[in-house]
C-alpha cells in the first residue's frame, strides 16, 4: 500500500494520530541517539587525547565448544556501543542520595526542566524534503511527516522554547542549597541570555533574508541558484557573506548555549566541583547531561536546516543539471532521487557532523573567563549581529531600489560604514593604561623582589 | 462536539506542538521519577549532607550575589524585546512593496541607531566589565613580613 | 459546552491554579516565581487559543523566558529567604472577604453587561499572524513604535545607572 496516500487519508480523518506519528518520528530518534552519541563523544575524545576510551562493553567471546560452528572461539565486538546503555541501567538502578539542605520541589522540578524544554526544541524543524518529489509536481510523503508543526512562528519557536532552557540550571543551583552549586546555575543562566541575544538576532539576519519565519522555506530557499548566478549549486546561507556572518555567530551562541566547552564555566570542575549538577545523583544527574546532549543534537539540526541546505546532501541543483544535460539526465536524475528519498540520513549525518564539531572543539580550545565570555557575547558577537541585521536590510531595500548592483553596492558601503564605526567605538571605550601601578611582588622574606622578575610581571597594557 | 476533534478544532495547526510538549513532558517526568522508584534508599547523615569538597558546609549557600548578574538579566530582557519588535517587520519586508519597504526601513533604522547609541552607552559606561579594577591600593595587598610563630612548648589547641 | 469552552476551562483554570500559586508560596519566592513563569506560559497558549501566535510566542519567550529570569535573579541576588519576607501574623479575614466579594461583584458586573456580538464574528484570514502585525506597526503605528525605541533606550540608560557602583 502506497504510504503517501495512506498517511493523507490519516490527516483527513484523524489529524490528532497523523500528529502522533509526527511527534513520535521525532521523539524516538532523539531518545534512541542520545545514548549514541555520548559513546561517540567518549570515543572521538579519547582518539583526539591519545587514549583507548570506552571499547569493551559488549564484546562477547563465544567459547570453543559453542554449538554454532562459525561462532566458536570467536570474539563479537561492538567497540563498545553498549557501554552507554550500560551506563543507564546503572544510573537507574543508582541510589538517589537526597541532600538534606535542599529546596524539595524545585530539586525535583529542576532536572525536568532542563530536559523538557530540549525534546520540545524541534517542532519546527524539518528532517527531509516538505518541497515536491524530483521531478513532479506532487508533494512527497514526507511532508505530511516533518515539521511535526509547519506554523507561520516558526524560528520564533525554537528561540522561545530554547529561552525556557535556562530555568533548569539556575533552579538546579539554587535548589541545592550548596555554594558552588548556586554559582554555577547563576552563570549558566546569565550565560545562557547573553548569548541568546546574539543568537536571536542571526536568527533575524536568515528570516529577513528569506522572508519568512518557516524553516521550510528557510530550506527551500537555499534550493535555489548560488547568488542567483550560478544556476548548478544550491544558494546555502553558509555561502553567502551575511549567511556567513550569521552563522558564525550562531555557531558560537550554539555552544555557549549548550553549555559546552570552552563555554562550560557553569560546569567548571575545577573550581565549582560539578557546577549546579553537584548535589544530583543516579538519573536526576545523567537527565541534565540527556537534556544537554538532546538539545547539542536539535541545534545542530536548526544550524543545519538554516545554514547548511537542510536534508540536502552537497549543494548541487540535481534536477536543474539533469535539465540543462539530457545526455547525462539519467545520473543527476538518479541523484536528485537519492537526495530526494534519503533527506533524513543526510540530515542526521549533519547533525551528528554537528556534534561532532562541538566536540572537536571540547578537545580543542581551552575554557574562557568569565570576562572573556561577557565581552564576547555583549561586545563582539551581539554588535556583529546587528551590523549584519541592518547590512541584510539595506541590501535588500537597494536591490528593490536599483537592482542588483544596487544591493551589493549598499552591502559594500554599509559593511564599511559600520565596520569604520565599530573600530571607532572600540578605540573610543579602550581602556587606558591600568589606573594603579603594576603589581609588586613580595618574597617570602619580606624583601622586594628583583627588578628582573618584576618587569616579567608587569601587566602589558 | 466532545469527541476526537475537540483539541483539533480549538489548537488547529498547533496541536500537533501541543502534543510533542505532552510527550516531552512526560519523557522528562519519567526520567526524573524513575530513577526515584527503582534505586535503593540508604539515607545517612554524612551522605545527605552537603557536598562542598569534604568541608563541612558553613552558613547557608543562598547569600546575596553580585549586581552584576542582575544587570546583565535587566540588559537582556530590554534587548530582547528590542529583537522582538523586529520580528513582525522581519516577515513583510522582503516580498512588500517599494513604498513600504523604504518607508518602514527609515522608522526601523531610526530604532536601529537608537538601539546602537545604547549598546555603546553600555559598553562605554562598563557596564558589562568583569573585571573591575582593585578598590585597596595594591601596596596594602603586599603582605606583610611574616614573623616566625613562637610556640610556647607544651601547649596544644 | 463547546470544544472551546472545555479548552479555555482547562486552560484559564491551570494558569488561575498558577496565579493562586504565586500568592499561596509567599514564603519560599522561588516557588512563587514558578508558579508565574507557569501562569505565563498558560497565557500563552490562551493566545494560541484566540489565534494571535505572534503574540502567543512573544508572550512566552519576553515574559517566561527573560523577564521571569530576571525575577528569578531578583530573588536570588537579594537573597529573599522565608525568614526575611515580612510575615503578617494576624490575619485579617474580614477585610480579605470583603476585597473578594468586591472583586466578584466587578468581573460580575462585566460579565453580565458583555455585549459579545463583535466578537463572535470571524476574524479575518491573516489575524494574530506576523505578517499582519508586520503590515500595521511600521507604517500606521510607526510613532508608538519610535516612541517604544526611546524608552527602551531610557530603561537602558536607567538601569545602568541604578546598578552602578558608584553613580
């Protein structure tokens, strides 16, 4: 039986199940993968540290007298893909250790918290092709599938749901009833605003571009030719120098809003023992880092689907290519199908490729200040947006305005204007030279410390 | 009219949100109560107690924070809702016509400087500074020559 | 009963359960502070209910999302604990009962001189979307929109300066 019409007929005479299938293609695979890709965190870590990681759980050896033949002896490896599930059990079978000090309710309602909004993330998001089937003018089965919800907000949705991330971690901390606990769940949440700021504000720069809050259509448009040129390669956002811009500084808002290193201050082990996790045992712990992993995975997938030409495998126009030459029609053809019919493995390998940058990063960069994370949300990131937010709109009023030419002139003049200003405002708010004198430094003795060893010290300004 | 369409016909297209909310909730509250239900409960004092690196925890751990974390939720909500008046042009301004594109891109532009002239007042001010700079003159951060500790023998506290 | 009646029953009355919350937890302001983000989020959906989603998300993301966080780090940074929070002990029933009954006699009075008709007129096709916000507020409402940049500017300023160490 046809799926297609199967699934239409379902819409028409009990939409409420069609949206259970929805949400339940959505749920499952998240509930299924983030096991899979906290073994792949493990295992991609150690690699990158020169080490051995998770790779026994699961590898059976099969004694020499096991009746089938071709089993015995015979070592079965799973390189360890079973050692997150083991992880589980035992974390659910974990006593629950209860701190006294704590806040009863809002301990318990933390966890919640933080990992509800993370399942809720993706309503909008689109895992495959809601355009028409290759060739056709007939929509596909799969959108009637994917969003679970295809509503005019949109974006807007995920950057509301996204915001309600931050109670979590801040009633965690506060809950606990312990020092670093409280502290950490502070600078989560003021860490999880001032990066939501930026990424709102990219977020803008694509839906001004587009014109539309749908994420499908953000998709749809990226189908079209590069730049309006090149007619055989897909107009990815990432392409563009405003989509570049933009997703630059959501990837950046992305990690800082997952939490995840080098953002990880909330979490910083050495100074805030676990940060607001400290006092949560068995599940109640391991629910924050499911939340964690859950929302990493569905943000990749909004980078992706924004940025990255969504359910598309490369940024080629395969029917367009099979159109301009019939002599090869029959490959492109056969790949725009493939494309077409496989949009949802493309997608998760771009969400997993998305994960797995985050963490490459882990292994990578060292964690910031705090300092440093205040002045690079506020001060770089946010201004970057909005200079890029008013770089898209000018170039959009010029092009209606003067054509073409008109737009990229403005786009030009406006990047100066606003990158001369920004270095403007920059010189203008520096900070002189330190106001006290540079540090001295005593020696145990009490003696002044040679002049040699001070000038090292001396704070450059 | 109480039958299968009821939450359809009121949610419309939302409803299929509503219920991913349902199962994420309860995913969630599932997870959380589980491990509840299934863990053994061995309560100890010295295990319920707080967890402050082995230190007996001292005083309560709510105290009073740096204003600085509340200015910076204060800068957020005004800038977010800055971003918020956005959204609705976000969506017309592309496909509208001349009229409306130059005529609405001059009102946002002017909201635009005005939220530039902000940002910077915050920057310039310091605002959003962390580091501020040591209020005691650092000479008084010189320690001070530390005598050798005289014991009086015999004498344990 | 309609299908609306039975959502907005169940709707209203969750984020009515909320806003008694807020008011029953006065001791613990935390608690409190949840209940309101719930009451919010309900809101919400009631605005998802009357088709204005625009308006529903905003509500979710500027109140629930960032002005109950700041309430939260009110709380927080002022360290409000039980202990603190004045506590009435005698309790004045008499002037609460009357506070309530004045309460109803007002919500009644509106209730029963409610003239519904414009309202059970359909709306039109774009209502409550982006698009149709979008249309009025930069060209019609441009002004209330400028004026709404300026004091948004002074929150700015303002809170700066009360926030300042040494203003």
């Amino acid at each position: 039986m046809d799926v297609g019409h199967w699934l239409e007929g379902l819409g028409q005479s009990n939409p409420v199940a069609l949206a259970a299938i929805r949400v339940v293609l959505l749920v499952l695979p998240i509930l299924v993968l983030v096991p899979g890709l906290i073994w792949l965190e493990r295992r991609l870590l150690s690699w990158m540290q020169d080490r051995i990681g998770p790779n026994r759980t699961g590898t059976v050896t099969f004694p020499s007298n096991f009746p089938l033949k071709f089993l015995a002896g015979k070592k079965v490896r799973t390189f360890g893909l079973l050692q997150p599930i083991a992880d589980g059990v035992k974390l659910f079978l974990k006593e629950d250790v209860t701190p006294s000090a704590i806040d009863k309710l809002v301990y318990f309602l933390a966890p919640f918290l933080a990992l509800f909004p993370a399942f809720a993330l993706g309503a909008t998001l689109p895992w495959a092709s809601t355009g028409f089937m290759p060739f056709t003018s007939i929509p596909g089965p799969y959108s009637l599938l994917t969003p679970v919800a295809n509503v005019e907000i949109g974006i807007l949705y995920v950057l509301a749901i996204s915001s309600l991330g931050a109670y979590g971690l801040v009633l965690a901390g506060y809950a606990s009833n312990n020092k670093y606990s409280l502290m950490g769940g502070i600078r989560a949440s003021a860490q999880l605003i001032s990066y939501e700021l930026g990424m709102g504000v990219s977020l803008a720069c694509v839906a001004l571009a587009t014109g539309s809050l749908k994420m499908p259509d953000m998709v749809m448009q990226q189908e079209a030719a590069l730049w309006g040129v090149a007619e055989h390669i897909q107009n990815w956002f990432v392409f563009t120098p405003w989509g570049l811009v933009s997703a630059i500084v959501f990837l950046i808002c992305l990690v800082a809003e997952t939490n995840r290193a080098p953002f990880d201050l909330p979490e910083a082990e050495n100074e805030l023992i676990a940060g607001y996790h400290t006092e949560y045992s068995s599940m109640k712990f391991a629910v924050f880092f499911m939340g964690e992993y859950a929302a990493m995975f569905l943000l990749s997938g909004v980078f992706a689907a924004v940025f990255l030409g969504g359910y598309n495998l490369v940024p080629v126009r395969w029917e367009h290519l099979a159109d301009t030459y019939p002599a090869m029609a029959g490959f492109y053809g056969a790949m725009a199908k493939l494309n077409y019919w496989l949009g949802p493995l493309w997608f998760l390998g771009k969400c997993a490729g998305g994960v797995a940058f985050f963490i490459w990063l882990r292994a990578t960069l060292p964690r910031l200040r705090y300092d440093q994370l205040m002045s690079l949300g506020w001060k770089t990131l946010l201004p970057l947006a909005v200079a890029n937010f008013i770089v898209v709109a000018l170039y959009i009023v010029f092009t209606s305005l003067y054509g073409p030419a008109g737009g990229w002139g403005a786009w030009g003049g406006a990047t100066l204007v606003l990158v001369l200003l920004y270095l403007n405002i920059a010189a203008a708010t520096r900070k002189g030279p330190l106001a006290s004198p540079p540090r001295r430094i005593a020696l145990v003795d009490g003696t002044e410390a040679p002049a040699s060893l001070r000038e090292r010290e001396q704070v450059k300004t | 009219m109480l039958g299968r369409g009821i939450f359809q016909a009121v949610f419309g297209e939302f409803l299929p949100i509503l219920l991913l909310m349902l199962v994420a909730a309860v995913v969630a509250g599932a997870m959380v109560t589980l491990s509840w239900v299934l863990g053994p409960k061995k309560d100890t004092p010295y295990k319920s107690s707080t967890y402050e690196c082995g230190v007996t925890p001292v005083g309560n751990a709510i105290e009073r924070f740096p204003i600085k974390f509340y200015l910076v939720a204060i800068l957020f909500v005004l800038f977010d809702i800055e971003v918020v008046f956005l959204w609705s042009w976000i969506t017309v301004f592309k496909g509208a016509t001349i009229q409306y594109q130059v005529f609405s891109g001059v009102a946002v532009g002017i909201y635009l400087v005005l939220w530039i002239i902000g940002d910077a007042y915050v920057i310039k001010v310091g605002a959003l500074e962390w580091d501020e700079e040591p209020q005691v003159a650092p000479e008084k951060l010189l320690p001070t020559p530390v005598e050798a500790p005289t014991i009086a023998a015999g004498s344990h506290s | 009963m309609t299908a609306n009646q039975v959502a907005f029953l169940l709707v209203g009355g969750l984020a009515a359960l909320g806003a008694t919350g807020v008011v029953a937890c006065g001791e613990k302001p935390v608690r409190s502070a949840l209940c309101l983000v719930l009451n919010f989020f309900l809101l919400g959906v009631l605005y998802f209910m009357l088709g204005a989603e625009l308006l529903g998300i905003i509500q979710v993301m500027v109140y629930a999302g960032a002005i109950m966080v700041l309430f939260l780090f009110v709380v927080m940074v002022l360290a409000l604990q039980s202990q603190e929070a004045p506590r009435h002990k005698e309790r004045r029933w008499p002037l609460a009962i009357v506070g309530a009954i004045a309460l109803a006699a007002t919500v009644a009075s509106v209730i029963v001189t409610f003239d519904p008709s414009p309202f059970s007129q359909p709306v039109g096709d774009g209502y409550g979307k982006p698009q149709a916000i979008g249309a009025y507020l930069f060209t019609e409402y441009a002004l209330p929109f400028e004026v709404a940049s300026v004091l948004l500017l002074v929150g700015i300023v303002g809170s700066v300066l009360l926030a300042r160490r040494n203003a």
